[in-house]
C-alpha cells in the first residue's frame, strides 16, 4: 500500500518537511518513489509548495495519506471533507511496567483509605470522650 506522507529534512532545531509517496510500510527516511513537494513551517506564514497534479494522480492510484497530510491538502483545497483529529501522545509501557503500576496504585488508594477510616475513629473517640 501506497502513501504519502511527511519526511523532515532540514538542520538540528530548523524542521523542514517534504512531501513523499513511499511503501506504507517503509521507512520514510528511505527511498521515495516521488518528492511531491516540501512544507516549511518556520516561515510566517508557513510555505507549502505542492504538485498538486501529482497528489491527485497518486490519490487516484489509490495512495492514502497520513493525518497530517490530509490536513494539509484540505487546507489547500486539494482534498474535500473533515481534518483529522490529532492523536494523543502514546506513552509504550512495558507489560510488567504496568501491571506493577497499577498495583502501586491501588496499594497508595487502600491506604489512603486505612487513613482516612484511622482518622475518622479518632475523632469518634475524642467526641465520646468530651460527651463523658
């Protein structure tokens, strides 16, 4: 499967992008079959510069694009339709990782319980002694 998506170019701390088609399941630092253009957000306002007749021949060939291609290009006018919603960060745990933290977790809430309940009986015993 096809599709075209960003590859980051550009020195330490100045990203620049271009526009790549490639095997989806290559890397995108790797060989492109075709540079589709170059997208430099540094710049106020940002510059795209795309081959627009390109993106629309690869689309037809049935090339997907990533999310924030597909933003890019409805921003453009190149694609019709809804942007796609950002993706939140994934933090990769290790699944031993979280099974111990969960157990953390729930040994922290009993207890914070055991104290909340210790407290509470404490007061208990200093009412009934002032009642006395």
């Amino acid at each position: 499967m096809l599709v075209i998506r960003l590859t980051r170019v550009g020195k330490k701390n100045q990203p620049e992008y271009r526009f790549i088609v490639s095997e989806k399941h290559k890397d995108p630092w790797g060989d492109a079959l075709e540079y589709l253009g170059y997208y430099n957000p540094r710049t106020e306002p940002p510059t795209i510069n795309l081959k627009e007749e390109r993106i629309k021949y690869w689309l037809n060939h049935g090339a997907q694009v990533s999310d924030t291609v597909k933003n890019i290009l409805i921003d453009k006018g190149i694609l019709s339709g809804q942007k796609a919603k950002p993706k939140g960060i994934r933090k990769n745990k290790k699944k031993g990782e979280s099974e111990a933290e969960e157990g953390e977790q729930a040994a922290a809430e009993k207890t914070a319980d055991e104290n909340a309940s210790d407290q509470s009986k404490a007061e208990n015993q200093t009412e009934n002694k002032q009642a006395d």
